[in-house]
C-alpha cells in the first residue's frame, strides 16, 4: 500500500506539471519573464538540405536526396532585453544558445546520420549591448503589460547565424541564417501565464525561415557537393524531457515494483526529475567534441 501511494505521489506531480502547454521560465524581477526566453525550442517538423527540386534554391545534394535535421534551438544561458525594436516593445538578444540537430540522409545519402550541436554565436546584435559580440539570436517583442496574466504579445526572430568552425570532418562550410532583418520572416508569438509562486508558464513558437549554405569537404561524404536551401520550421518552447516523461515512468514503476520497497527506491532513484540537460544535448555535445580530437 505504501509503494502504490509514493508513485501515485509521483504520478499527481507529474500531472500538474504536464497540464503547463509549455516550460516554467522564472520571473525577472519586473513582473514578466526575460526575453529571449530561458526554454528550449524543439522543431515541429524536419529541417532539410535538400536537392534543387523547384520551389528551393539549388540544395546541391543529389537528386531526390535530402539531409533532414531534427532540430532543437537550445536555451540561451544569457539575455540582455531593452525597450526598442521593430514591434514597439522590446528588442533582446540571447547568448550561449545552438541547434541541436540530429542529421540523417535519404536517397543517395542514406545512411548518413550524424548529431551535432551547431554553435550559434557572433556579432549578430543590431543594438548596442553587453552581449553583442557573442550573441546566438536577437528577437524582438511587442508590447506587453508586467505584473498582468496572462501576458500575451507577437514577437520575431530578429537575427540569426552561426557556421561550423574550420577542420569539420565533413563539411567546409556549414552555415545557417535566419531572421526577419535578413529578409527570411520569422514570425512568433508568446504568451506568459503566471503561477503560484511567481514563476511563468510558457506557450511560445517562432515560423522560422532560414537559410542553410554548405560546401562538402573534401575527404567526406559530401565531396563535391555544395549548394543552399530555403525553408521554413515551425518551433515550439517545450518543457524539460524530463518532465513530460515522468508521468509514464511512475506507471512503470507501478506495475514492475511489486516484489517491495527496495524495488521501488531502486526505480525512483532512476528517474530524471533531477537532470536539467536533455538527452540529446549531451549527446550531440559529446559526438561534436570526439569529431574534433
């Protein structure tokens, strides 16, 4: 009876949790969240190198071949926001942030894969800033009303580019860009529902366009391949693995703990309710960092 109440427990707060549309982001001080947000952005859809179908710039992949990329644009470790921008609100740069893509080819490239954390960072800042010169992405936000809930305002990404650094193993150039300044709209918006305590619930999306030019390396599996592609991912402000996995893994726990307590420590000890750093982030960190030894 003990076992089933402890995961029942565990169950109840992974449930309130996931009833949130998005991440929790704190408050900062001023009665709403920082802007750019403190959350991961997973893609709600492939990103492509593609071939030169119509419709496409030259991909300068073979024909009927593409590289998707599941993508997450990861959560900035700094932001400087300040009034301005092109919506009348704000105008706020992120720095420490990067797309985790997890790369897998088609067609001709099939059986390519790769995970790779791109870095994003650069004078990228259109406005004078304590972060301009290492900036990830700028976004600007409309006008929204601190210490009101919900909070619920447009906002664009503004500004983003990064490229692979030289002595990639498979690409001498590998380069996205991004943003509305760019002429490649990226338009978003936010909305900011307060909890008890103060913190934020988030539901947040950008419709980004972007850019992505590359130019193979010689040696790897794209010799003699370059090109770019032009496209458009929507991506969506989502809550930490492990909490939307929580739920699930407290049932399981439920059903293989039925021989004691131990059993059920033992399962618990093991959940991710404690780690901050999703899967895949480690895991593409991990495989770009051997890629350059």
């Amino acid at each position: 009876m003990r076992i089933l109440v402890v995961v029942l427990l565990g169950v109840a707060l992974a449930c309130g949790t996931a009833a949130y549309a998005g991440p929790v982001v704190p408050d900062n001080g001023a009665g709403t969240a920082a802007m750019p947000l403190h959350a991961d952005y997973q893609g709600q859809t492939p990103m492509y190198i593609r071939d030169g179908l119509p419709t496409y710039i030259v991909g300068g992949l073979p024909v009927a071949s593409t590289i998707t990329m599941n993508a997450v644009l990861t959560a900035p470790t700094a932001t400087d926001e300040q009034a301005g921008g092109s919506l009348g609100g704000t105008q706020s740069l992120a720095a420490g942030s990067g797309f985790q893509w997890y790369m897998v080819g088609t067609g001709a490239m099939a059986g390519y894969s790769r995970d790779l954390l791109f870095p994003l960072a650069g004078s990228i800042g259109s406005f004078v800033s304590p972060l301009s010169g290492n900036a990830s992405f700028e976004v600007h936000a409309a006008p929204r009303t601190p210490g009101t809930t919900p909070q619920s305002f447009d906002t664009t990404l503004f500004r983003l580019q990064g490229q692979l650094p030289v002595g990639d193993p498979d690409f001498d150039l590998l380069r996205i860009t991004a943003g509305t300044d760019f002429g490649l709209p990226s338009p978003g918006h936010t909305k900011l529902t307060q909890l008890p305590g103060g913190n934020w619930a988030v539901d947040s999306f950008f419709d980004i366009t972007y850019r992505i030019d590359f130019i193979g390396r010689d040696d790897g599996p794209f010799s003699g391949m370059s090109g770019s592609t032009t496209d458009t991912v929507r991506v969506q402000a989502t809550p930490e693995p492990a909490t939307l996995s929580l739920l699930a893994l407290g049932g399981l726990a439920l059903l293989r703990c039925r021989r004691g307590e131990a059993c059920l420590a033992r399962t618990l000890a093991g959940l991710p309710w404690a780690r901050h750093a999703s899967p895949l982030r480690s895991r593409a960190t991990r495989n770009y960092s051997d890629s350059q030894k």
